[in-house]
C-alpha cells in the first residue's frame, strides 16, 4: 500500500489523523512528528545491544596458535597444548564430563622423569613453561616439588 | 575359548599423539618453521625403524588415495587435510599419519587376531618418536589430543571380525546396543547405515580417556572373545537347508558370473565363507578375505594401472573370482 500522503513511498506507519486511520511512509510521518519504530528498527536495537554486551566481554585467545574460546566451545577441538593451558577450565570440565580419571598408562611413569630431566635441563627459554609446570595439579599439591621448581627459576632468571 | 581363526579378520592398534609449540593440524598455518622440522624429524626416526615410502597428501592421485583407504591404511579425513602427509611401511603393516586430526597417528595392522602384537609393533614406533620429538603430554590428562575423547592413552584397538549367523538372525542390532553402553563401538566396515556388506564388522574403544593401554587391549580382547562365542551359537542356530540353499547359489553365482558389482561379489563371498565355515568346502578363507580388499573399486584401477570404468571392474572382479574358485575341487 502507498503512502497516503506522498503517494511514492511504501505505507509502513498505521496513524490516526483527525480521528481516521491513514497509513503514511516513515518520511511523511516523520514530518508530522508521527513516527513510530517499524520492526526492522526492532531488530536494529537488539544488533547494536549484542555488539555492545560483545565489546563488554573480551573473548579469551591462545596466544601460541590464536584459537578463540568460541571457537573451541563450537568445534569441541583444541587448537594446540598450550590451549589446555589457556583454556583450563574447559578442558576440566570436558574431562569430568567423559568420566576422566588421571592417566595412568604406559608412559604415566616417562612424563615424571622427563619432568625431572627437564628441570635440570631447564634454559631461561624454559622459564614460561615452568610457571605452568606449578600449575600441575600433581605439582601443586607437592609442597617439594613446587619448591625445586621455584628455585630452578630463580636460578635462572638470575642468568637472564 | 572359542578359536577367533575364521572370525577375526585383522587386528588394528592406532595411538595419536602431537608435538608442542606446534599448532595442531586445524590451526597450521603451513609457514611454521616447527613444521618442516616435525616432518624431517618423523621422516628419519621411521626410517630408522622400518622399510617404508613417505608421500603427501598433494603427490598422490584421487585413487591411490581412495585405494589405501579401502586398505585401512589412512583415513578419508586425512585426505581433506592441506599439511597431511603420511608413511607407510613397505609390507603395509604401520602406517603414520603426519597432521590429521592430530600430528601424529600412528597406526599398526595386522591379519588375523593379533591385537597385542599390533600393540607392540606401534608402542616400539611410538617410543622411537618419543625420543626424539616434544611429545605433548600433561598429567591428569595424559597424551594431548585435538578431540578431548582421545586424551589419556590416545589409543584405539579395533578388531575387524566376520558375524554372518548373528547379522542373518539379526542378533548383532541388539549386541551393537548392548556394546555402545560398556564403551564399546561396533559397526559394519562396508556399506552405509546399520547394514553390513559381507557380515563385515569393526569393534573398536570409544574413548581412551583415564584408561590404561593395557585395560582398552584387554577390553577389546574380552568383548571379541564374548562375540566368537555369540556367533559361533547363532551358526549352529540357522543351521538347515535354507541357509545352505544360500550358500550354494552364492557360489555357483560367483564360480560362473561374468559381471559382479562390489555389494554383489562381496555378500555372495560372505556366504561362501560361511560355507567353509561349515564344512561344506575346502577353500581357503584368508585367500577370499585378501580377494575382498584387492576387488575394491580404486584398488582394483590401481593394479591395472589405469581408471577402470563401473562395467570393467565388475568384469575384473568375476574374473578373478572364477579363477580362483576353478582351483578348488568342490
């Protein structure tokens, strides 16, 4: 239906003018100062509220391969092993989710010497990969562990 | 203990692993100089393990890929993967996938029931590769994987076996329920959806998370052990005249046809298979097991050297099953 007044535009606005309905284009009711929103405005408002509550809450990122929380929460993959690291609550809670108990495999025994060569062989290259190594929670919970660790990296953030 | 001879087709162990401060495969970018390193390092501790031929996925044609899928020696997906590579022993046994769905997959296959053999092949491969490369790995999880259901051991074992009593008399759809509640996957190798081409089935672990190597083998093992002993109970059930009425139409179609399509060649084998089960010929299962692999259709343009149309495979097939057949005195 056209506009009633200009006769050009698409009538979009229901209004009443001297107390019957006339249907007008948003210009023409803009000019009487009859505007009211269309439902694509609507949908407008609700667009520009999402982007706004988006740039209130920063997305997390891996920083070693740039996989995006959102990313990983669609694909239900891990873009690398630091993701692990970053995301460490997801991957706790997709664990507990597949019933995960702690892996105690062929190479359960390996991973703790190698932690162990490691720590001696640590260079100040090491020293990101240590910090996370406190974050173990076999680590954690091992008051002497946790201790040879911090002075490794003492030791070397001394050579730095 | 019933004997898994006839049952058991072929054993596979695969286990996947990745490297860290590499991207894993979804993530690459191709332009890591960690990547080239991955390759060059993987490439020299396999050959100093094992005979083998590297390739990529780009250097080889649409139908040799097809054909080493239809041999279990990749995967379809590594196929879609633009880094993928992979290395394959010169007798066909291992086979390591490089990037795709994890850096590594490293894969043993064997004929017949030999599950811990095949364990011991890929874990020698696997402790080779360790040595040398950063495998990830963090405690509670174990190995790191790309899909969470691989963490832990990153294993799977998987047995491919021949059930055509329990298939005929449909027992297998309540037993393919029964397994997926205890962990377990059990599907047809051939064919799309629940039907099976050849009574052909793949039981295989659902998820290695919290498990040991040593409890999925064992798993596996128990779950093969408890299915001989359920197909060997249903062949004596359909035993009778209409299944051996079957049996020999099957192989009179396969002894004299001259056009057989795939489904067709490979059901009608099935049967003939049961027969020998049965008693009732002489002939030599594992020979028709490796006739079904080598009548498949990419397979089958790959040893002739040239693309093969629908019509002409199905002449080569008949072919060589008549031949084969004629030796046998029935």
């Amino acid at each position: 239906m056209l506009c009633e007044m200009c006769r050009k535009r698409l009538a979009t606005n229901f209004v009443k003018i001297n107390g019957s309905d006339t249907e007008l284009c948003e210009v023409c009711a803009a000019k009487l100062n009859l505007y009211t929103p269309s439902v694509a405005d609507f949908f407008d408002m609700i667009f520009e509220l999402e982007d706004y509550m988006d740039s209130r809450y920063e997305e997390r990122v891996c920083p070693a391969c740039g996989m995006r929380e959102s990313q990983l929460i669609d694909g239900y993959k891990f873009g690398c092993s630091k993701c692990y690291d970053v995301f460490a609550d997801r991957a706790e809670e997709y664990f507990k989710e597949l019933r995960g108990v702690e892996y105690r495999g062929r190479f359960a025994s390996d991973a703790s010497s190698r932690k162990r060569r490691y720590l001696k062989d640590a260079t100040v290259a090491d020293i990101p990969h240590l910090y996370s190594m406190l974050e173990y929670p076999a680590i954690k919970s091992d008051v002497a562990k946790t201790r040879l660790i911090l002075n490794r990296i003492k030791e070397l953030e001394g050579e730095r | 203990m019933v004997s898994a001879h006839n049952t058991v087709i072929s054993s596979r162990v695969r286990l996947a692993r990745n490297i860290n401060g590499l991207a894993f495969p979804a993530m690459l970018r191709g332009n890591e100089p960690k990547l080239k390193e991955f390759y060059a390092k993987t490439r020299e501790i396999c050959d100093s393990r094992f005979k083998n031929k590297f390739y990529t996925v780009n250097s080889l044609s649409q139908t040799q890929l097809s054909s080493l899928i239809e041999n279990h020696l990749i995967s379809p997906a590594l196929c879609e993967k633009p880094f993928g590579g992979m290395i394959i022993s010169d007798d066909r046994t291992i086979s390591v996938m490089l990037n795709e769905e994890d850096h590594l997959r490293e894969q043993c296959i064997l004929g017949g029931y030999r599950l811990d053999e095949a364990y011991r092949t890929v874990e020698s491969v696997d402790i080779a590769l360790r040595s040398k490369l950063d495998i990830a790995f963090k405690l509670p999880y174990g190995h790191l994987t790309a899909c969470p259901t691989n963490l832990g051991a990153g294993m799977r074992a998987s047995v491919m076996m021949f059930l055509p009593a329990m298939a005929i008399n449909h027992t297998i759809d309540l037993e393919i329920r029964k397994m997926h509640a205890r962990g377990i996957t059990l599907r047809g190798v051939y064919g799309e959806g629940s039907t099976a081409d050849g009574f052909m089935y793949q039981i295989s672990n659902q998820s290695a998370v919290g498990k040991s190597e040593e409890e999925i083998l064992q798993k596996v093992k128990g779950e093969v052990a408890r299915l001989c002993e359920l197909e060997e109970q249903a062949q004596r059930s359909i035993k009778g005249l209409n299944i051996e009425d079957q049996i020999w139409r099957a192989y009179g179609l396969l002894r004299y046809a001259k056009k057989l399509c795939q489904k067709e060649f490979v059901d009608n084998v099935a049967l003939v298979k049961l027969g020998v089960i049965y008693g009732m010929f002489d002939i030599d299962i594992d020979m028709l097991n490796r006739l079904i692999n080598d009548t498949q259709k990419n397979t089958l343009s790959l040893n002739a050297r040239r693309e093969l149309n629908a019509s002409e495979r199905d002449i080569r097939r008949a072919e060589m099953i008549n031949e084969k057949l004629k030796l046998y005195r029935i």
